[in-house]
C-alpha cells in the first residue's frame, strides 16, 4: 500500500534544507505521496529509505514506452481504478493489424492510412497509434518481409511485432530493431528467448498467459532476465474474460497488492471475437495497448472520441486560452460575439460562426472553463472580468463600434455588463445554432442603426 505523508515524513532526514526545492521536509513528504516529487531529489536520504520510499510513491503502473520519434505512444504510469477519482493519464495506443500474408499493396495502404488520418476534435489532434504485424504465414521470411513493406512506407509508427517463434521475430527486428517496436509475445515457453531479443534492442515485451499465476510467473522470469518494460497479456477468450481479468489486474496493481501486475494491459480485439465491442471495452477498462483490424470511418472517430473522452481530466474542463479570435477576416465593423473558454462552447460556437459566413470577432473570456450557464451561475462570468476582458485585449482598437454580443443565458447580467463597459450589450440566442440567424437579421439591422 502507499505509505501516507506522515509516515514518508518519519522516514526523511528533516533537515529543511530545501535543497530538494520545498522549503520543508514535510512539504517534500506530502509531494511524495500524491506522486508529485521523486525520493531522488533529497540528497541525504539513506539507501533503505530510498528503497522503502521509491517502491511506495512511485505510480504502481509501470511506465511503458513504445516506439521513437514523435509518434511514439507511452502507457501505464495510472494510479486509480476510477477516472471520477483523479484522472487516467496515458490514453491507450490503438494499433491497426496486419498479416504478413495480405499482399503488399494492401499492408502499405493501411500503413500510409494510420500515418496520414487525423480527426480534429476540441482543439486537438486525434491519431492512430500504429501498426501491428502479425506472423500468421508462420514463415520468418515472409514476417520480415511484411516489416519491411510497413517500413519503406517513411511512417516511422511504433510496431508491434507479433509472433512466438523468436527465428521469426529475430528476421523482422533486423527491419525495424531501433524503432522500439512491441514484442509479443513471450509464453512460458520461449521466454528466455524472447528476452534475448528484447534485450537486444532495447524492446518492450509482452507477456503472455491465461491465468494470473502465469502471469505472475512470466514477470518473475522476464525480470530476471532483466527486462522491466513488460505488457501485461491474459490471454482472453472473449469480452467477458478480459473485463474480469483486467479488472483485476488493475485493482491489484494499483493496491501494490500483487508487484508483479504493475504494468500496462494488452488486448487484441479480434482474439475476444467482437472487435467493436473490444475496442470500446478495452479503451474504458483499462487496456493500454489495443490492436485492431482496420476500421472504418464511422467507427474509428467514434473510437478516437470515446478515447479523448474517457482519458479527458473529469475535474478539470479543457480549457481555451482568453483572447480575441477572428473568424473570417472581420473588418472594423465586424460583430464581436464574447463568450467563456470551455473548449466546447468555443469550438461548437465557432463552427455555426464559421458556416453564417459573417466575420466576426470572438472575445474569449476567462471562466475557468465553466460553461456560460454554470459561470453566470458561480459568479465566475460577472461584469468586471468582462470589462477587464475587453482592455487587455484592446477590443476598442479593433472596431469602430462600442455593441458586444453576450450569450442568451449570460442575459441576467447584460445590464450591469453595460454599466462597466460602457458599450452596449446586445443579448443573444441561448442556442449557438441560432447564431447564424440572429447575425443576418438582428445584427444587421443595429449594424445600420
């Protein structure tokens, strides 16, 4: 179990030095528990107390890091079964698979697909994370083959190599050994082997077993073979099996009730029998590497959704930076609309803007990322922080006119708005997609009063 802050506190030298960058031990220590400092920054720690505290505040998932390069994708580091209890961090690598018996031409085209596609979604970009090849030929020369085809493509994607027979993995490393890639997997069987291989270059590994004492046994090896990056396989048979299995896995690792389940959960969807339904399953409970037969377009932003949602801070809005934005290219007497920063009201505002073809300038207030209901509601969207809005961003400069538009539910404070600012309040749709229309008739006749 993770040891509380007095009790890291009992275990520091208590000299206050502040050398490790807090001005107290004790402060140190309440860092340490929440996961926030590493034992390594006090420099009068003894080597039993490093021990004691490194293996009770580090994260109780391992850190896992597949791939170089600016695709790589790290997982594991979580701390909580829950999002609602803190958050989950490293959203899970969602990799397309391939067999090295479909013809070239088809492997490149769905190599290049996972490189190039991209959904825009609330401000970020949401991808892929890679491709998995899979020796079904049970040939090492056509696997190698394979590897070469997705890596001629320039896509520089974390691999995941998948095959049991180490002949066959040795030949497909040669074409791709320093991109990191996934090796799965090592069996009870063939794991000296395959933590040669790992070893080698430098790759994470996955272990693979049907029962969580084999499991448990397969780490214990793996480690002692010296590789500590490993991914965790239970070898389900259908959905059923990987919810009870990763759920237990997970509990037990983030209790440090089992050391040797502390590391990230792997899932082949097609192996579960329902690829859809896997995905979906693995992304909410907890696998964190998922592979996938290449989807479609209406699933594969639904999926890449489902993951910005889940992985998405539960008690922390995803914010807009204030400012003022332009849509189209607004003129000196172009509307300014002003709304808050939740993300979402933002971009779902900024959509309808852009499709009423008005230029406009969007004002871009500071709520915390409230929305504008809950903000009015919180006195976070008051009069002062819109007339403290409009000079740091020197509006007045940007039009000749002194009329701001204010959403329909930040109405209860148009009048003191007005009183503040000096410019007149005009009050609009509750609805963002009536915006279009209020700008062609209610604008547009006080633009020419």
């Amino acid at each position: 179990m993770a040891l509380k802050a007095l009790d890291i506190y009992k275990l520091l030298p208590k000299k206050n030095c502040k050398e490790c960058g807090d001005p107290t031990c004790l402060t140190f220590a309440m860092k340490l528990a929440g996961g926030k400092a590493d034992v390594d920054l006090c420099p009068y720690l003894d080597d039993n107390a490093k021990s004691v505290l490194g293996a009770s505040t580090r994260p109780p998932i391992r850190l896992v890091k597949v791939g170089v390069g600016e695709r790589n994708f790290k997982v594991g580091e979580e701390t909580v079964l829950y999002r609602h209890e803190k958050t989950f961090y490293h959203p899970p690598g969602i990799v397309f698979k391939v067999d090295d018996t479909q013809p070239d031409e088809e492997i490149a085209a769905i190599t290049r697909r996972v490189r190039d596609d991209t959904l825009t979604r609330v401000g970020s970009e949401l991808r892929f994370n890679g491709i998995a090849i899979e020796n079904t030929s049970g040939s090492a020369e056509r696997f190698a083959h394979a590897v070469s085809v997705v890596e001629q493509q320039q896509a520089h994607l974390p691999p995941v190599l998948i095959t049991t027979d180490p002949a066959a993995l040795s030949a497909a490393l040669v074409h791709c050994g320093s991109y990191r890639p996934l090796l799965h997997a090592a069996t009870s069987g063939n794991f000296k082997e395959m933590c040669s291989l790992a070893k080698l270059h430098g790759c994470p590994l996955v272990v693979r077993a049907d029962t969580a004492e084999g499991l448990v046994r397969l780490v214990k090896d793996c480690t002692a073979e010296g590789i500590q990056d490993l991914v965790l396989d239970s070898a389900p048979e259908n959905l059923g099996a990987f919810l009870v299995r990763s759920t237990q896995v997970r509990q037990l690792a983030i209790t440090r009730a089992v050391p040797e389940f502390g590391y990230p959960v792997y899932l082949d969807c097609e192996k579960t029998g329902f690829q859809d339904a896997g995905l979906v399953l693995g992304i909410s409970k907890y696998a964190s590497v998922i592979v996938t037969r290449p989807l479609t377009p209406g699933p594969a932003k639904a999926a890449l959704t489902l993951r910005q949602n889940i992985y998405t801070d539960p008690q922390k809005p995803i914010q807009m930076t204030p400012g003022l934005y332009r849509v189209g290219t607004p003129d000196k007497n172009a509307p300014v609309l002003m709304t808050v920063n939740f993300s979402l009201t933002f971009f779902t505002l900024q959509g309808y803007l852009e499709t009423s073809r008005v230029p406009c300038f969007m004002l871009i207030v500071d709520t915390e990322g409230l929305s504008v209901l809950t903000a009015v509601a919180a006195g976070k969207l008051n009069e002062g922080l819109v007339r403290d809005t409009l000079k740091k961003f020197s509006v007045e400069n940007e039009v000749t006119h002194r009329k701001l538009i204010i959403p329909g539910y930040a109405a209860p404070i148009s009048g003191r708005v007005e009183e503040a600012t000096g410019w007149k309040v005009l009050v609009g749709p509750r609805d963002a997609a009536e915006i279009g229309d209020y700008l062609h008739e209610t604008w547009k006749k006080e633009a020419g009063a």
